[in-house]
C-alpha cells in the first residue's frame, strides 16, 4: 500500500518547497525498507531529522538517553549516505573532482536521511534480507532463526543474537559492525519478552515497517489507561 504524505507539521525542520518535495517518495510504492524507516519521519516530508529520530524512538518507548543516542549515531551512519548529490558543472569538475548536495536548504551538518535514497545507507555485516535496493528477502529471513535459533525455532535469546552479529561479520568492517550490534541490541532491549526470547514475527514486523506503529499504539493505549 502506498503511504499518503501527512501534512507538514507547523515549525517543522523543513518548510521550504524544495525540500517539501521530497515527499514525493510517497506517491510511490515504498520498498520495505522505505517503510522500515518511513515511521520516524514524523512529518512525512521525505527527510528524517535527529529531532525526529528521537521523537520516533520516544513514542515507541525508548527513554530519554536511548532516544538521544539514536537520533545521533543513526542519523550520523545514514544521513551523509543518504542525502542526494548531482555532479557539478563541467568546469567546477575539472576543479574539483566530487559531488555536490542538490538541497543546500539541508546542509550536512543536520544529518537528514532522505528516505527515497535510504537504501544507499545500508551497511555491511548485515543479514542481508533488505537487498541492495532495499527489497525483502525471504529466504534471508529465514536464514537467520534456522542457523541461530536454537532454543526455539521461533525465537532467538540473547546469546543467539550475539551468534548472529559474529556470524554477520565480515573482515574489517567495523562500521557495519558497530551498526548491526546497535540495531539489534536496540531491538532486543525494546521487543524482548519476559523470559528473554525476541520473537520471529516481532523481527518480520521490523522489516516490512509495521513494528514500529504498533509500539506506538501500544504505548499510547497503555497511557491513556492510566489516566482513566
């Protein structure tokens, strides 16, 4: 299903209509991936800030330094991947052989990640079920819980997980390293169940993007039962 753009959020990060423009991505079919990350841009203009990241992590019940953390480290891996680039002019190539932002209204220094592009923030020593463009990949999927679930079938512990994350790695890539713990390990902290097990349809929610609105739903339903 498509996603439809929300209306953009009064004193939001990004008013301008060049970078309103990037909501285009939602006219479109989005990719699992897309949807993966498409939760956190809470104003659905196509970039997603730190501020949002952070505000994503919160309503799906991350505290405070969890949330801080992540708006940084995730936005600083992806952002810079992310963000579009054109070539420069002829004449400035010549001079200086790189690429350019297309968008100077969000320079660098913001971290967005464009979520039309996210697929370019992939990194290494992953599971490989997004492909390279973003795509599931089922029988990566189910790789994952026949090699490293061994308690249940369905599930995976903590010392299983860590099995997974070693046996992801690849030579060198301390990156891909360092984010494949940290998205993992986020996971397993927010979705783990009383007896420590991370359930295979918690994981599948992840990856087609639906894990995180439930949460949410979650978390709000559970507060406006303390109010009553």
């Amino acid at each position: 299903m498509a996603a439809k753009p929300a209306e953009t959020t009064p004193g939001s990060n990004d008013s301008s209509s060049s970078s309103s423009s990037m909501a285009d991505v939602y006219k479109g079919e989005l990719t699992p991936l897309q949807r993966h990350v498409a939760f956190f841009d809470r104003n659905k203009d196509g970039i997603i800030y730190p501020s949002e990241t952070y505000q994503g992590f919160r309503a799906i019940g991350a505290g405070v330094p969890l949330s801080a953390f992540s708006s940084v480290f995730i936005n600083g891996l992806l952002g810079p991947k992310t963000v579009p680039m054109q070539k420069l002019n002829s004449f400035w190539r010549r001079l200086v052989p790189c690429q350019f932002q297309e968008n100077e209204k969000a320079p660098g220094f913001k971290l967005p990640i464009y979520v039309k592009n996210i697929q370019k923030g992939k990194h290494g020593s992953d599971s490989g079920v997004y492909d390279a463009n973003g795509r599931f990949v089922p029988e990566k999927f189910e790789e994952i819980f026949k090699k490293h679930a061994h308690t249940r079938p369905d599930a995976l512990t903590g010392k299983e997980l860590k099995e997974l994350l070693k046996a992801n790695r690849e030579p060198n890539d301390f990156k891909g390293w360092l984010g494949g713990f940290t998205e993992w390990k986020v996971l397993y902290s927010l979705c783990k169940d009383e007896k420590g097990f991370l359930h295979k349809d918690t994981v599948r929610a992840v990856y087609d993007g639906s894990l995180f609105e439930k949460l949410e739903h979650e978390r709000k339903s559970k507060e406006s039962t303390k109010k009553k």
